[in-house]
C-alpha cells in the first residue's frame, strides 16, 4: 500500500494577533512592511500624520510604528499624540534624516526606539519583538483592571491626560487682539487671547476642558496672567488690557495677591468674566468683585447672549464693560431679529452707564451696524487680528 504523500502542517495565526498601526508615506516601503508583518500583526498601514492622529483618536493599537517625517504631522507629534492617550503603548520611529534634537525628543516622550533608515530587518525585527511582549504586558494590565484585580480603569487615562495637560501648560502663549472705539477710530486697548501649542490641545477650550478634569483650573489662570503681564507691561502706552477669567478663578487667591504680575497693571486690566461658565456655585461673587475694583480691575461680562447667566450677571457684578457674542454679530446686516435685540442690549447698557464691544467683526456690513446701533467699542478680524509676537502700533483705519 502506497502511503499517502505527507503534506506539511500549516500552523494556524493566534486567535488574535496584535494590532499594529504603520504609519509611512514611502508607498513602496509602506507595502513592503505590509507583507513582512502581516503575518504577526493586524496591520492598519496608513500614509500621513493627519490621517493616522484621526485614527487614534478612535481607535486602541498593540504597538505604533512610524516615520519621523510625514505628511500632515510628524512622528514627533503623532508620538505626543499616542502618549496623551495611551501611556504603554510601544511606539517605534524610523527615519531617514536622523538628527539629535528629534531623537532626544522622541526618548523623552517615551518611544521605544528610534531607527535609522536604511535598516536590517533583523533591527526592525528585534525592535518589534521586544514591542509585542511589552504590548502583551500591557494588556495583561489592562485585563487585570478591567477584572477588578487592582487599579482603576480611569487610572491610565488621567494619567496621559495629566502628561498632555502639562506639556500644554508649559508651551502657553499669548497673543493680543486690539480693540478700537468707534468715533474716534483709535485702538484703546486689547485682549489677551491663550494660545496652546500641545497638538492633542490646540485650542483654549481643550486645556480648559483638561483643567477641569484634573480640578487645576487656578494653574492655568495664573499661568496666563502671569505670561500676560509679562508681555504687556513692556509696552509703554496706556491702553486698557482685557484678561478673561473662568469664573473658578474669583475664588483663587492669586487673583487678589497685591504681589501678582497682574495686580501691578491693575489700573489698565479689565477681567472678563464669562458667561459660558456657571457662576451659580460661588456665593460671593458680589463681595469678590467688589474686592476686585478695590485693588484697581475693572469688571466685564464675556459672551453676552451665548452663556448660562443672562441678566443674572448685570446684577451680580455690575459691570462698566459688556461684550456681546460673535453669534449676535454674525450676518446682523440681515438679521432684523439680531439688530433689534443688540439695539435693545446697548439702550439698557447706555442707560446703566456700561460700555459695549461689538466681538468678531469680519465684514464692513456688520462694522456699520454695530456703529449705528450704538456699540461704542469694537473688535474681530475686520480691525485687527491676534499678534503673538508683538502688538503693531497702528491698525488698518486708524
């Protein structure tokens, strides 16, 4: 009897194989690594950073390999990015114009390693055996968690929450943005606006967002009065300085420290008290304020007709300044609705002896409806644009 020809045993892949996110705009190379790791990862392959950022933000990888230079964003920030999410995950950078500013960045926000092209397969291979235990221990981890055997399933996340709010609190700037007095068309002051350059929190909102979470608030309010008196009290003009404040900030005693950067422009500051933020929880709010104008501020309320307070905020803090929303300014050329309830806000003002500023004019249309219906000072795009790296003296049509 004829044995039967032995066919060789193909081993099945594990049930689960690890995730792998490859990130390379080289399409040659990108589809080369595709057929080298395929077999030992799920491999996602993706060619820019922008794309790549999208897709962790959704999304859960065993480990994260990438170039340093990409299209849309670089490795470096796309790293910075993984780490706001996921502190364990391995992360491995390649590139081919190596140089020791990128790779001590890249050690210091936690990547694996960092090759340099061209590579032996046996380095990338080594690279990737060592990142798929560490992938493993950190599932192990999370698995633990999730059982209940220790830990918290939140732990992780404040963490990288807390590591992305830190780098956004350090690299805080601030950039000021004029605003004119109608009749006379001169610049009479300017707001101080917070500006992030922590790609995972680009705008002000997502570090105040962040703030909140983590319950420090009072570290961003000082931060950014303590960067804005710095800036402003360079300049030797006697223009007003407006300075937002969450309202958390009326109970941080910084605010009223005579010894603060900002209590020292006191006389030039108006604090803008938003809103959008609840003042419901803070029961002195009157006595804070009144506090405030002792020392020198002057008081404003933000984002007139886009918050939670209405008129509850006239009467708790009695401002001299209201600045009305962008959203009430916006197409008011066409807006019947918009025109009567501005022309109203401004009458009442007028009558309480309150000053108005017109925000995010953009267009000639909506400058000559804001003059026309009494708004006495004005801001937006039209007269100026925020200026980080120095305030122009001199603005369109003055």
């Amino acid at each position: 009897m004829t044995p039967a020809p032995h066919t060789p045993k193909i081993l099945p892949r594990p049930a689960t194989l690890p995730r792998l996110l490859l990130v390379e705009d080289d399409e040659a190379l990108r589809a080369a690594l595709v057929r080298m790791l395929a077999r030992r990862f799920e491999v996602t392959s993706l060619s820019d950073g922008s794309t790549a950022a999208e897709r962790l933000r959704g999304d859960r990888f065993d480990v994260v390999l990438s170039d340093i230079h990409l299209h849309g964003m670089n490795g470096i920030d796309l790293l910075r990015l993984v780490r706001s999410a996921d502190l364990d995950v391995p992360v491995i950078l390649m590139t081919g114009l190596p140089d020791v500013d990128s790779a001590i960045e890249a050690m210091d926000l936690g990547a694996l390693t960092y090759i340099k092209k061209p590579f032996e397969l046996s380095v990338l291979d080594g690279a990737l055996a060592r990142a798929t235990k560490l992938a493993a221990l950190a599932r192990a981890k999370r698995d633990a968690i999730d059982a209940g055997l220790g830990g918290s399933p939140a732990s992780n996340e404040h963490a990288a929450l807390t590591t992305s709010f830190d780098r956004a609190l350090d690299s805080i700037r601030i950039a000021f943005q004029p605003i004119v007095e109608g009749r006379s068309r001169k610049t009479i002051g300017f707001e101080a606006l917070m500006r992030s350059y922590e790609p995972t929190m680009p705008s002000p909102a997502a570090v105040l967002d962040a703030a909140e979470r983590l319950d420090r608030i009072h570290e961003v309010g000082r931060c950014v009065r303590a960067r804005t008196a710095a800036a402003f009290e360079r300049e030797n003009h006697d223009a007003l300085l407006f300075v937002n404040l969450h309202a958390a900030d009326l109970v941080d005693d910084d605010l009223y420290d005579p010894k603060a950067p900002l209590s020292k422009l006191a006389d030039r500051v108006v604090l803008e008290i938003t809103e959008r933020a609840a003042i419901g929880d803070i029961s002195d709010a009157r006595q804070r304020t009144a506090e405030l104008r002792r020392r020198g501020f002057k008081i404003a309320i933000d984002d007139l007709g886009a918050g939670y307070a209405g008129l509850t905020s006239f009467a708790t803090f009695e401002p001299e300044i209201v600045k009305l929303d962008m959203s009430l300014v916006r197409g008011i050329e066409s807006s019947p609705v918009k025109r009567l309830i501005v022309g109203r806000i401004a009458g009442l003002c007028r009558d309480l002896q309150m000053r108005v500023v017109a925000e995010g004019i953009e267009t000639n249309e909506e400058l000559a409806c804001m003059l026309e219906l009494g708004c006495e000072y004005l801001q937006g795009y039209l007269l100026g644009r925020p200026d980080e790296a120095r305030r122009p003296s001199n603005y369109p049509w003055e």
